[in-house]
C-alpha cells in the first residue's frame, strides 16, 4: 500500500472522529453533516438533506464493513482497512462525492467558487493552506472556479490506495 494512501486514511479518521473519542460512531457522522450543512449557507434544503443521508449511509457502509468486533465502534486499526479494499466502498464514496459536490455548486452552474469550496472543507475540518493548495491543483479557472466533476473525481481518487500524486495529497501535506 502507498504511503499517500495511509496519510490521506489517517487524516479522514481524525477529521471523521468529529467529537474526538478517538473512533468512529454515529454520533460523529451526524455532527460532521451538521457542520457541513451549517456550511451550505446558499444551498438548496435538498442538497442539504442529501449531504445527510450521504454522511448516514458513510458511516452505515463503515459499521457493516469494517467494525469487526462488532462494538458499534470503528478504531482506526479497523477504519485503515479500507485502503486494501477500496472497491468495497466505491458506491458510498461515489454518492457522498456526489452529494458534497452538488453542495458547493448551490446556483448550478456546474462549478465551484474557492470560497463555497473553503467553507465546505473548512466544516469537515480541513486546514486553510491545504484547502487552497487543493482548489489549486484542481486547476481553478481566471473567474477561481472549479468544476464540480473535477472536484468530485478528486474525492474518490482520496480513496484510491494505488494513487499517488494526486491533487487529494495537498489535504495531507506536513502543515495539515
């Protein structure tokens, strides 16, 4: 497995673990869709409610998959699993990239202005200079939009272990 792969794992643990337990419950899932609807100030309550579910199915897809003691905890031990078997999360994955994408596009345009996508990756806890040093490698147009399927192709190449190089890895920088 890659290196990137790990980092970028560890780091979604640790923004994941939304009240700081130290593991993964439901309970971080529903405060990390909170913050990122709270987030959504221009977005459609459609949009909003759809960012929701995708939060509900992530963490639903992580207890069936990866909680392998059956506590209704996933540790991070459990949670890295995911890097060596990432096809069993592509469907969830791809929604939630979806779901977040069409967040930060709330007019519809089919792009992202850097400030809807900083406020966005700001409540799932992302550092600023990481944020826009990702807006940036996703290739920002002269307006400082980026397309929404630039931005969600990014999210699942997150989850991809064989991946290096990729714009994600400025999430994972030595400053984030």
């Amino acid at each position: 497995m890659r290196n990137e792969a790990v980092e970028r794992v560890e780091l979604i643990f640790r923004l994941f673990d939304a009240n700081g337990s130290g593991q993964l419950d439901s309970g971080d899932f529903d405060l990390m869709a909170q913050r990122v609807v709270a987030a959504a100030t221009g977005s459609a309550e459609a949009d909003k409610q759809r960012i929701v579910r995708a939060f509900q199915k992530y963490w639903e897809t992580l207890k069936a998959e990866l909680d392998a003691d059956r506590n209704g905890l996933v540790s991070l031990e459990e949670f890295s699993a995911c890097t060596l078997s990432p096809e069993r999360f592509d469907a969830t994955v791809g929604e939630f990239a979806e779901a977040l994408g069409a967040l930060g596009d709330p007019d519809g345009d089919g792009l992202i202005e850097r400030p809807v996508f900083a406020e966005l990756m700001s409540a799932i806890g992302f550092r600023s200079e990481n944020i826009h040093a990702l807006f940036d490698a996703f290739g920002p147009s002269e307006a400082d939009q980026i397309r929404v399927a630039t931005w969600v192709e990014g999210i699942k190449d997150y989850y991809q272990p064989e991946k290096a190089g990729i714009a994600g890895d400025q999430l994972v920088s030595t400053s984030a």
